[in-house]
C-alpha cells in the first residue's frame, strides 16, 4: 500500500491542476479565435465561472455521475 501512495504522490508533486501551460495557451488561443469552435468554448468557461462562484461547480459533476450510476442500475 505504501507503494501506491508514494507512487500518488509523485504524480501529485508532478502535475499540474488545470492543464500544462501548453494546453492552457492552445486553450487561451482558442477561446481568442474566430472559428466554430470559440463560441462554445467562450459559452463554457462562463458558465463554469458563474457556478464557481456560489461554489456549486462540482453539482455538475456529481450530477453526471448519480445520472451514469442509475443507468447502469436500470439495464
């Protein structure tokens, strides 16, 4: 077990929390840009900011997930 958690660890101490600066900029790039795909993006991150600030961006997710689980549940 200790292997595992040193090993998380590691990967923790390594990684970035929202994307590596070079996704981060492609991202930036394309949120700036004019094709079809800028408008959602735009739309998206909005959306997360106006959830973020009550705190309740994690209702999303967890939405997401409680929808998944009773799916399984009924096949």
């Amino acid at each position: 077990m200790q292997e595992f958690v040193d090993v998380f660890n590691e990967l923790k101490a390594t990684s970035y929390r929202w994307g590596t600066p070079e996704w981060l900029k492609m991202r930036s790039e394309l949120m700036d840009g004019d094709s079809k795909k800028s408008r959602p993006a735009r739309k998206q991150r909005t959306l997360f900011k106006t959830m973020r600030g009550p705190g309740i961006e994690y209702l999303m997710y967890n939405n997401a997930i409680m929808r998944s689980v009773l799916k399984q549940e009924i096949e």
